[in-house]
C-alpha cells in the first residue's frame, strides 16, 4: 500500500511540474494576461496543498511506523500465545539491534511465511512469533 501510494504522489508531483511548465509558457505568450495569473494562483494553491497533504502523510507513516516498532518490541519480549515450535522465541532481554532486526526486515514476507507454517487450529501469531516462524523456514 505505501508502494503504491508513493507511486501515486510521484504522479501527482510529476503532472504539478508539467502544469507548471505549461503555465510559465503560457505566460510567456500571453504577457500581461489575467488567464496567466489565474492558472499561476490555481497552481500554487494546489501545489501548496499537495505538499500539505504529503507531509501530513510522511507524518502518518512515521507514527505508525513507532507503533509497529513498539508493538514488535513488546511481542519479542513477552512472546504472547506461541505455538510449541516457537516457544524458544520468547526473549524477554531482546536487544535493541534483534527488534531492530526484525522491525526493519520484510513484514510482508514474515508475515506470509508464519501463515503458511501456523494450522487453523494453532493460537494466533504475534509479530514476533510470525518473525521466527520465518527465519526458521528461511533456514
């Protein structure tokens, strides 16, 4: 989701250049037109929102970012609800670099693996435990 939403932005940032483009030779055909303002004004207060709109974004992703580095933390170290095969997981003296580890690696990939090894009857599993269950099957 984030891929595609970057790839969104880019979109937008790209057509605001190109409109840009367009508006400053417009301008230069027709100097002194009050069309060229109104498509200059138009462009900035876009421009502007479009830039308000991805900070408040990058603010997002970087809040839900520390959301998930905690929650993973707390997993790791507590280990809830793991399968016998992944009750050696439980780490309640993890290091910063092991969440590190394991927040910065590919949650998508972690997350897939650990569905494929858990049965519908296993408890559910954490983060961490979705984590290990990956590494193991990486092993």
């Amino acid at each position: 989701m984030i891929h595609e939403t970057n790839k969104i932005a880019r979109k937008i940032k790209d057509n605001l250049t190109t409109i840009e483009e367009e508006n400053k030779r417009f301008e230069s055909e027709h100097p002194e037109s009050s069309e060229a303002r109104m498509r200059g004004n138009l462009h900035r207060t876009v421009s502007k929102k479009f830039m308000s709109l991805m900070t408040d974004y990058q603010e997002a992703q970087v809040k839900y970012k520390q959301k998930y580095r905690d929650k993973i933390e707390r997993q790791y170290q507590i280990g809830q609800r793991l399968p016998p095969v992944l009750s050696r997981a439980v780490k309640p003296n993890a290091t910063k670099e092991e969440i590190e580890q394991i927040v910065d690696g590919n949650p998508d990939q972690v997350f897939a693996s650990a569905m494929m090894v858990s049965s519908p009857h296993a408890p559910p599993l954490t983060c961490a435990g979705a984590w290990f269950c990956g590494q193991e099957r990486a092993a």
